[in-house]
C-alpha cells in the first residue's frame, strides 16, 4: 500500500479529467433508474389510466427518498460512504432490472397489482437516490468544485440521455404492432445495462484515481472517518489523523451558517416538482403534436436543465452572491402563474419555451449553490454540509410532489 504526499498541492495530482468524467457518469447513475419512471409516461399513462402515474409513481419515491437520507444525514459522520454508495447502486440496477422483468411477466398487461409493483420498485429507487446521491455529494464536496459540478451536470444529463433514447425507441417502434410496449422494454434493458456500468465505475475505477486518493486521505487527515473504506480500496493506507484539525463544527451549526443556500435548494426543487412532471404530463392539454407532446416536454426541462449545469463554468456568469442566489430563487416562483396561463390560454410552441425556461433556470441555479456552498470548510464539514444541502432537496421534492396535487383541484380524482 502507498500513501499520498499532503505537500502536493492538488494540481500536481493526475487524473482530475478522469475523475470529471467518472463524476459526470455516477452523477447521471444516480438519476438513469428514476428518469426511466419519469420519462415512460406516455407507457404507464396507456397503461395505467385511472391511477395518475406521473404522480403517484414519484409519490412512492419521495417518502423513502428523504426519509432514509434524514437518517442518513444525521449519522453521516459514521456511515461507511463506500458501501453506502456501492448499495445506492446496485439497487438502481436491481430495480431496472424489475422494472423489465415484471413487464414480461405480466406481458405488458396493466392492474392494480401490476401497478403497485411499479410503486415499490419506485419505492427501492427512493432508497438507493438517499443512499447513493446523498452519499455522493457529500463525498465530492470535499474535492473540488469541478467535480461536484461534473456530477450534478451528470444527474441533468440522466434525463437527457433518457429522454433521448425514449424518443429514439418511440419512434423505432411507432409502425409495429404494439410498437409503444417494445420501445419501452428495450429501455428497460438499455437503463438496466448503465447503472451496472456505474456500479462497476465506482467500484473499480474512482477509488484509484490519484486526485481522489489526495482528497479522500487530505479529509482522513481532518478527522473524517467517512472515507476509509475507500482509502482501502484505492491502495492507501489509514492515515494518522491531525489532531489540530479534529474539531469540527455541528450538523446544527453547519445549518445555521448555511440556512439561505439550504432554503434555496429547497425552494428551487419545490417549485420544479410542484409543475414536473405531474402537471406537465396531465395538464396541458392536447395539441399538433399529439402523443409526441409529453415526451417533448419532458425532453425540453431535461435538455435545458442540462443546458443550465454549465452556464457557471463561465465564470463571469455565475452567481455567487448569496443575497443574489436568494432573489433569483424567489423570482422562478412566477412560473406558477406563467405555467397556470399558459395552459389556459398559449398554444404547444409557448408552453414548449416556459418549459425550457423551468429547466435551464433549475440546473443554473443547483449549480451554482452547490459549488460555492462548501468552501471554506474542512473535509468533515464539507461531506456533512453536502448531505444537508441533499436533504434539503429531498424536502423539496417532497412538498414539491404535495403541492403538483393541488392542480387537480376541481378537475376530480
């Protein structure tokens, strides 16, 4: 086993562009098994009729999501990060793996069981998100800010990729007998195949990345015990911990020197899931484009979300003002009443653009938190303030979820 020189400074460690990389790929992991629920509506909206799918499927999500990261969140310093993550994953690719199975078994037939079967697979992938994404951005907000926007550029890309290939099966199926049903099988198996890829990726390759090993041993030296599992595994030894550096501050006060960028996460995600994808899915209306609509729209929020991620790699672009990051965050809360119109009274081309316009201000402004949020910290506290500022995302994608329900008020169930 070797150990890493502290005296090196980070530049001069190898493998900073293998570990983007790496971050961007585990990053969209993270998302592949979920935007496959998110991006099969126009399946389960055949299928399931009477049972709002977009809806429900994230409400099963959603409980398990933040309920397992609050846990998480407040024993965070004790949790082996390597098995958290390495377990996020292999329920990802267990629960795509249903997903395809429970299809054939059923033959493509809809029902109540089949549908509840769905949600406990949803379910899983609640778990795995807290485990894996929570365990990640902890873990990456002790390296460098370009690796934990490489990952959350990757969680964005997720919906690209599956929106993507959504259109391409859809399409490639369009003309054959029960063309819908076969272009979502083949996703199935294509969603199953990446989230093995990622599980491999964080097992094998990202441990022994010489960049990673120089943070994971700096934020050992710290007093973090988070990362000895993967020390281990990257080939390093335990390092002796610096004991002037061993007092770190509380979650508690972590929170409390953090409370705007946590509100921003929070209100960010409110506002998006209140809208995506329950009422962009069942609320807009028919238009031109037809059953083709919805996945459009879905692809639109996923592409410009993406889009949004790397709008602050300029720097003279992004926004780090505090004060700044809460204003922008208060302005999207007009979409409400821009999306309420639109629907009401704008044709598929309008409706189109305010959707590009949720997605680029979503990804522009998670990134620009997420990256300026943990310096000025040290290891320990970076890897607990990135699972805060997670737990505030599950917060509000769970009210988020609540509050999409308040547009059926007068339509009926």
């Amino acid at each position: 086993m070797t150990t890493i020189h502290e005296s090196r400074a980070p530049d001069q460690v190898k493998g900073k562009y293998a570990a983007i990389i790496v971050c961007w790929v585990l990053g969209a992991g993270c998302l592949f098994a979920w935007n496959v629920l998110f991006t099969i509506q126009d399946y389960y909206g055949h299928l399931f009729p009477r049972y709002h799918p977009s809806r429900l499927l994230t409400l099963a999500y959603v409980p398990f999501f933040f309920g397992v990261l609050a846990a998480l969140a407040y024993n965070e310093e004790k949790i082996n990060t390597r098995r958290r993550n390495l377990i996020g994953f292999t329920l990802f690719f267990i629960g795509s793996l249903l997903l395809l199975v429970l299809d054939l078994a059923t033959s493509g037939k809809g029902g109540l069981g089949t549908f509840i079967g769905i949600c406990i697979i949803s379910s899983s992938f609640g778990v795995g998100g807290a485990l894996a994404e929570g365990g990640m951005v902890g873990d990456l907000s002790l390296m460098k800010p370009e690796f934990i926007q490489s990952f959350s550029a990757g969680l964005a890309a997720s919906g690209v990729i599956m929106s993507s290939l959504r259109l391409i099966t859809k399409a490639a199926f369009k003309n054959s007998n029960n063309g819908l049903r076969k272009g979502a099988i083949l996703f199935f198996a294509i969603a199953a195949f990446l989230e093995l890829v990622c599980v491999f990726l964080y097992a094998f390759i990202f441990p022994r990345l010489p960049i990673v090993k120089y943070y994971r041993s700096k934020a050992a030296s710290q007093g973090s015990k988070t990362v000895s599992a993967d020390l281990v595994a990257g080939g390093l030894q335990e390092v002796e911990e610096d004991t002037e550096h061993l007092v770190r501050l509380s979650v508690k006060e972590l929170l409390y020197q953090n409370i705007d960028y946590a509100l921003d996460i929070f209100l960010s995600h409110l506002l998006t899931l209140s809208i995506f994808p329950g009422f962009i899915a069942e609320d807009t209306g028919s238009h031109s484009l037809g059953q083709w609509y919805v996945p459009v729209l879905i692809a639109t929020n996923n592409g410009f979300d993406f889009v949004g991620r790397y709008i602050p790699m300029l720097r003279f672009l992004k926004l780090e003002s505090r004060k700044g990051l809460m204003i922008f965050t208060l302005l999207r809360f007009l979409f409400i009443p821009a999306f309420y119109f639109t629907a009401k009274y704008g044709d598929q081309g309008w409706m189109i653009m305010l959707t590009a316009a949720l997605g680029i201000t979503q990804g522009y402004l998670i990134v620009s938190v997420l990256t300026s949020a943990p310096k000025g910290y040290k290891g320990p506290e970076q890897n607990a303030l990135g699972n805060l500022l997670t737990l505030s995302l599950a917060l509000g994608v769970g009210l988020g979820v609540a509050c999409d329900f308040l547009w059926l008020i007068g339509k009926g169930w």
